[in-house]
C-alpha cells in the first residue's frame, strides 16, 4: 500500500499515546502513517456526567463523522468507549493486545483513614505499599469517592451504600489534578489508562472486587467498511484472543441494553483453551444486582456472551433492565 495512512485521533496524551501504539505498530509491518487530531463532544463539555450527555458514542462520533468523509483513513478509540453497533459504513479493522482491565482508587488523605474505611485488612494494605505494620483507625463517617462512571458509582455503592459519589469529568490529568485539589477521600480511574502514560499514582490500589466495563483496557482501529487495503493493513497487528474476550463481553452488553453508559460490567478471559466469562448488572444507586458466570470450550465460545446476558435476565437481571429503560426513557 503506497499512501500514508491518516490515523484519526482525540487530543488528549492517552488518546495519543494509543493511536502511537497504531502508528508504530503499522510501521513495523511497513506501513506509513500520520496523526490527524479530532476534538469530540466528550473533550468538549467537562461538567455534564456522562449518563447525562446521551454518553453512547459520545467520544466517538466526531471521529467517525472524520472517518466518513474522508479526512481520516483509520479512528483508534478505547474499546469501552466504543457503541456496541457501530455506524453504518465503518468496520472494526483490528483490536490491540489488551492492557490491565482493573480499576483502581486514588485516594487522598492517611492510608490508614482510607484503608480502614474500606474494611481492607492490614496486611492487604501492606502486600500493595510494602508498608508494613500500618495503625488502621476506624471511622465511620462515610467517604466521599468521586467518578462520572455510572457502572462504578452502582457497584462502589452496592458494597459502600452509605459512601457519597461526586461526579469527576476530564482526560486522566485533569481528574488527577482535580483530585488532588479536591477535599475527597478518593477518585476511581482505569487502571490501564493511568499505567499507560506513566501516571499511576503510589497512593493507589486495584480494585479486585469491580467488575470492569466490557472492552475496558482494549484499544480499537476501525476504518471504512470499502477500505479493504486498510482493513488488511490493521489485520497485520490484530490481537486474536482479546478481540475474542472484548466480543464476547460487547455482545452481553449489546443483548443487555446495548449503551456503554449503563451499570453493566463484563470480564472475558482464556485459560488452559476455556474462556471464562463474568457479567453483572446493577440499578444505579447500587442496591439491586443480577450476577452470571460461565465457562466454555474456546472453540465452543462464540455466543457467550449473548447466552450469559439471556441467562442473567432470567435470574433476576429482567427487572433490572426495565428500570434502567424507565429512567433512560424520562431522562429523553
């Protein structure tokens, strides 16, 4: 392929450190290719919670409009960010190796307030910071945890009902300097966007327990759906097992209620030729919850995703779902 490829991008240094993954990555297979920078609605207004914004999409479709009309060849997007049906005339062309799919807390003030707070034992504590013999004091005063993520606040409530969330907006930097200016106890952030431009904090912990948005960690190269020298330039770097895991949990999701801006997470992984797959759903203020696991053969694997989400709106998940339509409905 002669031309240089034009990869579209958002301006903010995570974007751009992944659509330099993209650059790299077509350069090794000898392709050549040049950044082209798009501002989307979601860089644009910082204030509104996503939930608010009509989210599906929302960092996306300035980018896709780019892609549609020919100022861009490719548009590299973080995968949960990404709707599950993408718009008419543009393809998935190739999905990164995934990177950590784990939240974490920053959190500000003791350890020992937080930690203690949190019901973490000191040990656990200590494993993470290699601190040990930390004095953990109880307060019972609820904390104060801030995040614009829907999913996260609904499952941080569901195990700390009585914690308040404050909406946190902006590219990493800016929510970490927020924070930091900030009187709150703690922000929670993907654990791979802070690791990927060298800005995990130390005052920080993964979150085992959360469930991670389907997709997240994933990075994703779409292009026009008639570009097949394109499409076949990507497929070069495509990582086969997370586009597997990544489909399947889209697919949950999809089947769900299909917007990225709903309390619904999903982890995929492989092991020893099985895929294991976790989803759950929650009502926002985290007091209802539907759960499913289940495990197949990989080559057995393709509908899993969908079978889990029918399954989980069998148990329980139905009820869950209806509300959360209610409420997207009078939210119009």
């Amino acid at each position: 392929m002669g031309r240089t490829i034009r990869i579209g991008t958002r301006e903010s240094q995570l974007a751009t450190w992944q659509a330099m993954q993209v650059k790299e990555l077509l350069a090794q297979h000898g392709f050549a290719s040049d950044l082209v920078y798009i501002k989307s609605e979601g860089d644009i207004d910082l204030k509104t919670p996503l939930y608010e914004m009509g989210v599906q999409g929302v960092f996306t479709r300035s980018l896709d409009a780019a892609l549609l009309s020919g100022k861009i060849d490719v548009a590299v997007h973080s995968m949960k960010d990404v709707p599950t049906q993408p718009a008419k005339g543009i393809v998935q062309a190739a999905v990164l190796k995934r990177g950590s799919f784990k939240d974490l807390l920053v959190y500000n003030g003791e350890l020992s307030v937080v930690g203690g707070q949190l019901g973490f034992a000191n040990s656990q504590w200590s494993m993470v910071n290699n601190n040990m013999g930390i004095p953990f004091t109880i307060h019972h005063s609820p904390l104060t945890i801030a995040t614009s993520s829907i999913r996260r606040k609904a499952q941080w409530l569901h195990r700390y009902p009585h914690h308040h969330i404050e909406n946190l907006r902006g590219n990493v930097n800016t929510r970490l300097k927020k924070l930091e200016e900030s009187n709150w106890h703690g922000a929670i952030f993907a654990a791979a966007g802070l690791e990927r431009i060298n800005l995990r904090p130390e005052n920080s912990i993964e979150l085992d327990w959360m469930l991670p948005a389907p997709a997240q960690g994933a990075i994703m190269v779409v292009c026009r759906e008639d570009e097949e020298s394109v499409f076949q330039s990507c497929q070069s770097f495509n990582d086969e097992e997370t586009a597997v895991c990544t489909k399947i949990e889209r697919d949950f999701l999809r089947t769900l209620l299909g917007g990225c801006s709903t309390p619904i997470s999903a982890l995929g992984t492989v092991e020893n030729g099985e895929i294991h797959f976790k989803g759950n759903i929650l009502s926002p203020d985290g007091k209802e919850i539907a759960e499913v696991e289940m495990t197949k053969r990989l080559k057995d694997s393709a509908d899993i995703g969908v079978k889990a989400a029918q399954q989980l709106l069998a148990q329980g998940g139905e009820a869950i779902v209806e509300k959360l339509r209610k409420a997207n409905k009078q939210n119009l």
